[in-house]
C-alpha cells in the first residue's frame, strides 16, 4: 500500500504555523455592491440603496465599461421602489447595455402598468441596437401586449418566439395563452395549447378564463374535460374560474361535485374569493339556501362575501331580504364597497322603492362612492325605476366618467317612461361622446322611435346603424319593431312582419300585437293572435285577460263567460288589482273596493270628491272596461274604486300639494283609470305618476306620457 506524503512545505514547521494562525480576510461593507443592491431592492430600502449608488459614483465604478452589471442593479433597485424616472436616466445614460439593462427597465414598467412604454423599448432594444431578446424579455413584453390589449404586436412576438425556439419555455407559452385569451383572441390561445405539449395549470387557467369572458361555455367545459383527463393539480384560481363556469351553466349538479372535490382537497379556506365564489354559484343555480347555509358556516365575513350573498338574494328576486342582508352587514362593522352600493339599489330599484334608494344614496355619497361608475349607474337604474326620472337625468348630468351601461340605463329609463325624444337625444349625445352602441342600446332607442311613431327612423336604425356597428338584431329588436308598426296604426304591417320575419318570437312580442289590437279595436286580429299565444303558451294569463276585454268591449257576455271558464279549467286565476304608495317611509297597500285600511271611510269620500271635480271636464266612467254582465250603475261602482284611484286619493290626502304622487300597481291600468288620472292631475294640479305591469305613466296637466297607448 502507497505511503502518503504530505508536501514539504506544508511540513516546514514555520510556514505551516504561519498559514495557520493568519488571520482571515473580512470583505468590507461595500466591496459586493451587487449583492448589497440586490437586498436593498428586494427589502424595497432606497435609502441603503441610494448610499451604495453615492459609494459607486465616487469609486467611478458606474462610468466604467466594467460597471454594467453594478448599473443593471441600480436599475433593478429603482425599480422595485417605484423610482422609475431615476432607473430610466440611468439606463439612458448607459454607454454600454445588455439584455438584463433592457429586461430591468422592462420589467419596471410593466409592474406600474406602462405596457406601451414596454412595447416602445423592444422596438428601440432591435432596431436601434440590434440585439436578440431572450426568453424573459419576450415573456415581459408579451405580458405588456395583455395589458394594453395590443394583439398584433402580440402575433410579432410570438413569431419571434417561434424564430427563436423559445415557445417550449413553459412561462413564454403560459404568457402567449394569456394574451391571446385576453385580447379576445380565444382560437389563437386554444392553438398554442393545442400545438404546444407540456401543458401545466397555469395554461389551462389562462384558456378558461379566457373562454368564460367571452361566454364561449361549450369550449371550456372542453377544456375542464381535458384538465380532467390529465389529472392536474387545481389551484385556488382553478377552482374559483371553474366556480364562475359553472354559474353561468347553473349546472347545480356538476356545482356540487366540484364543491366535494374542493372539500377534499388542501386548498385554502379562508380564501375569499374563492368562497364568494361558491357563493355566487348557488345563487346562480337558484338554489339561495345552500348560498346562506355556506355563508353561515364561514369562519370570518369580509365586504367581499357579504356583497355576492346579498347578490345572489338580488339574483333571486329577494329584494327585501338583500336590503335586510345590507343593514346587517353594516351593523356587524364591515364597511360596504362600490359593490355593496350598486347590488343595494338594484335591490332598491326592483322594488320602485324611493325611501330606501335616497337612504342608500346619501349613504354612498357620505362614504365616498359618489363617482364611482358602478354606483353612478346604479343610482340612475334605481331613481328611473323608482319614479323619479327627473334624478335620474340629474345624476347622469353629474357623473364625470360615463360607460355603455351609463348610456342605456338612461335611454332605456326614458324610453320606458314614454319620453321617446328625450331618449333619442341622450342616443345622439352617445354618439357624439365616442361611445359604441351596443345591443341594449339599440332596444331603448327602438323603444323611443315606437312611442314618437317614427317608422322610418326606427327601421333606419335596425337595417343600416345596427349593421354598421356589427350588431346582429335580437327578438327584442323585432318586438320594439313590431311595436312601431302597431302604434303607427299599421296593424297588418305588423302582423305580415311577425310571419315573415325569421325569428323565434316569444310570449312578449305575441302580446305585443295583441295589445295593439285591443288598444285600436281590431279585435278580428286580437282573436288571431290571442289563438296563437294560447296555443304556444296555454298558461299565460295576461292574453285570457285581454282577450276578455276584448270579447266585453264587444259586449259579447257569453265569449266572457267561456273564457273564465276555459281559465277555471286550466286552472288560471286571475291576480287582483294592487296598488301601493309610499307616504312618509311607510307603504300603504290598496285592493280594489279596499274596506282595509284604517282610514278607507275618508278614502272613499276623497274618491268621490275628486271623480266630481272631474266630471265637468268631460269625465264619462268607461263602463265597457267593466267585465261583469250587470246594470251600468253597478259597473260605475266596480270603476270607482279600483286599486289606483284609492291609492292617488290617499296620497293627495297626505301630501303637500307640490309633492309627485308615485303609485305602483301590479297589473295593467284599466281604460277608466287611465282617463280618470289625467284628469285629476288637470284638476289638482298635481304631478302623478303610476307604474303598471307594462310601463311609467307620467300625468302632467291632463295629459300622459304614454300618449294614451300602452
């Protein structure tokens, strides 16, 4: 075996002691001044960051062709703490740059949302000093292509991905998927996916997403049968994007499998996104007690999950509820958002109810939400459902930011109040505003040309405006055009449009006709259309309704008689007259002959006194509304007190003379009503407002905003 031998210097007794007991090197503060910048930068420590830059200044370490590397730091370091203006005269002043110079400064605009910034610097990067971007350059400015929605620049890049070879990084595809998802672009990001192997979540989360945004709900669910079949793991952004498929799907039963899959897993629960998310999926599906039953069962409530419960109840119809849900979460500290606000006076707004929409009003505006769009629009949605299209117009005057949905509700809020001129001249000011009319845009301008009967104008918009803005016209489009026809008085128009016209038309547009027919007397063609509904819907009982009138104004008592039986068959009742109206913060409900209320002996003395204040301006009670084959004495006494005329007699009772009187009433005002409240409104010189099932009429010194059609 081989003697080992040690070096004979090592053995010399006095070098030996001496490289033992020498004493060892400390590095100075500043001799790693990389290092140093890079923890600065990364702990967000300018000043640190600053003295090292000074040091670097003074030891002329940055001018030198050696100093890059120390440059490319402090680019990075002004970077991270937001400094951008300092990183850019740095790396202006750089004699010298390399790809980590360009990627830095990238970088930094990218986090602080400069995307074109970005694009603008590659451009210079390969132009101006012809140098090859690597994979975290291209990552960087394909991100920025996401940001600013710039997709052509994002095809350029991705062909310098595939010049490259750098397309199977797993990061440079993840960002070409999420680009093209978000650029509306989903066949390009299903390609990628495609045509590319190695597919991980982030991938699959990014196509989802992407698929979901733009309502293509076949494909995802494609998609999640594929991140199924290749056994993926699902983070928390998996789930709540799948959560959000399936709410749109209200697929309950593939809700609550995946609901079990995340019981079963180690996701995080106090995440809550996601478990507003889950939320919002019962809600969505219908099912609001499995929605109040998860939400009870959190451990801690955040802004966030209390606004989409109180969603979902909106959702549901629970409008009540919704506002008790919003006074509770106040009372338990949580402080509502933008979102809290709007969900509240949609709420607010389904229920025409003023009080609590001036409550919610002024309570957004003391917290701050004053111009927030969300709540702006959501102010002008609940004053115009409310009654009070006067606010309405007021704070749409006042909101500094405007969007597509800012415009509808206020043209849509005046079309359904009958002020069709108003509307079309908010649609004119949208169009000189730069804003794109959208499909809903279209229904509300629609809806004002049929009530000022502008035929050729309305057609005008649906062949040539709604083609030129690449809007494909809907069933409602068709509805207000048939709308058109009718109140022009062109009834066979009409009805050879609903024939010929390729359109799945549906119960609202039937009965479209059918109102028509009944409100011109063209009861030939009521009895038509009425066989057409019955035969398409047997359950609808608005059409019987009608078509009763119709056989009543007729005076043909035995087709009355055969349609209430025909609905005693079906099983059809019809729904009593309701009428309410809110007198300070309390609302007082009405039924016809009402003997309920506390003060109806007054009620009914007040009613009187105001159909004989009416009489000599030419009042007559229209007895052929009365659908009771009984003497004209008893008819008149049916007319006098139906549900809405106990309601304005009660308001006039109780409020100052200047206040509007706003009504609501379930069903379709009767012919006499109608009649009656102008006059009333002539005769007391008030303002009076009723919201049928149909529409707002707004009675203003004898005459109605619905021109007497509705």
């Amino acid at each position: 075996m081989p003697t080992l031998r040690l070096p004979s210097d090592v053995l010399a007794p006095g070098k030996f002691a001496s490289s033992l007991f020498k004493p060892k090197h400390k590095p100075t503060f500043l001799e790693d001044p990389i290092r140093l910048l890079k923890v600065a930068a990364d702990s967000k420590d300018l000043k640190v960051g600053k003295t090292i830059h000074a040091h670097l200044v003074i030891k002329n370490q940055i001018s030198s062709k050696t100093g890059i590397n120390q440059t490319n730091s402090l680019i990075n370091l002004y970077v991270k703490c937001d400094q951008l203006s300092l990183a850019r005269k740095l790396f202006d002043l750089m004699h010298e740059r390399n790809v980590v110079s360009w990627g830095a400064l990238m970088a930094g605009y990218l986090h602080n949302g400069l995307a074109l910034e970005v694009l603008g610097l590659f451009k210079s990067m390969i132009l101006i000093d012809n140098m090859c971007p690597n994979e975290y350059i291209l990552t960087t400015v394909i991100s920025s292509c996401s940001n600013c929605g710039r997709v052509e620049e994002g095809r350029q890049c991705h062909g310098h991905v595939l010049k490259r070879g750098m397309v199977f990084y797993q990061y440079v595809k993840n960002a070409l998927i999420h680009m093209y998802s978000k650029c509306s672009e989903v066949e390009g990001a299903m390609r990628v996916l495609d045509m590319v192997p190695g597919n991980n979540i982030i991938s699959y989360n990014s196509v989802l997403n992407g698929l979901l945004e733009h309502g293509k709900l076949k494909e995802a669910i494609e998609v999640l049968s594929m991140m199924v079949d290749e056994h993926l793991v699902w983070d928390t952004v998996t789930y709540i994007t799948i959560f959000g498929l399936i709410a749109q799907l209200k697929n309950l039963r593939l809700g609550l499998q995946v609901h079990s899959r995340v019981l079963k897993t180690e996701i995080e629960w106090n995440n809550a996104f996601l478990n507003s998310a889950i939320i919002d999926m019962y809600g969505k599906c219908g099912k609001i007690i499995n929605a109040m039953k998860f939400f009870s069962c959190l451990q801690t409530h955040n802004v966030v999950s209390w606004t989409t419960i109180i969603a979902a109840y909106l959702q549901n119809g629970c409008f009540e509820e919704a506002l008790n849900l919003f006074r509770k979460m106040k009372l338990e500290g949580i402080t509502p958002n933008e979102y809290s606000f709007a969900v509240s006076l949609n709420s607010s707004a389904c229920l025409s109810s003023l009080r609590h929409g001036d409550l919610l009003h002024a309570s957004a505006e003391k917290s701050g939400f004053k111009n927030h769009i969300i709540v702006g629009n959501a102010l002008i949605n609940m004053y115009a459902k409310s009654g009070n299209i006067a606010a309405a117009n007021e704070v749409f005057s006042n909101i500094p930011y405007r969007n597509s949905v800012t415009w509808n509700t206020m043209i849509s809020g005046y079309s359904h109040y009958g002020f069709g001129k108003e509307a079309l001249n908010v649609f004119q000011d949208m169009l000189a505003a730069g804003e794109c009319p959208n499909y809903v845009t279209y229904i509300g301008v629609l809806s004002a040309c049929a009530h000022l009967g502008l035929v050729q104008q309305g057609f005008y918009y649906l062949n040539c405006l709604m083609k030129e803005n690449g809007i494909e016209p809907g069933v409602e489009h068709h509805t207000c055009i048939v709308m058109l026809l009718s109140r022009a008085g062109l009834l066979d128009k009409a009805e050879s449009y609903m024939r010929f016209t390729p359109v799945k038309w549906d119960v609202v547009a039937w009965r479209t006709l059918l109102n028509a027919s009944h409100v011109h007397r063209n009861y030939g063609l009521g009895r038509r259309v009425a066989d057409v509904i019955v035969e398409m819907y047997p359950n609808d009982e608005g059409t019987y309704i009608l078509l009763s009138n119709m056989y009543a104004k007729e005076m043909r008592w035995d087709r009355v008689v055969k349609i209430r039986k025909l609905m005693r068959e079906r099983n059809i009742k019809k729904e009593p007259g309701v009428s309410w109206v809110e007198i300070r913060n309390t609302t007082h409900v009405f039924v016809s002959e009402d003997y309920l209320h506390p003060e109806s002996s007054r009620i009914r003395e007040k009613v009187g006194e105001l159909l004989a204040m009416i009489k000599p301006l030419g009042y007559v009670p229209d007895i052929a509304a009365v659908l009771h084959d009984v003497e004209d004495e008893q008819k008149e006494y049916y007319l006098r007190y139906h549900s809405e005329k106990l309601a304005i007699a009660y308001g006039i009772m109780k409020t100052p003379s200047e206040a509007p009187i706003r009504v609501i009433k379930n069903l379709r005002m009767c012919d006499d009503c109608h009649t009656a409240v102008k006059l009333i409104s002539k005769a007391t010189n008030r303002v009076l407002i009723i919201r049928d099932s149909n529409r707002f009429h707004h009675f203003k010194d004898g005459c109605c905003s619905c021109a007497d059609y509705w």
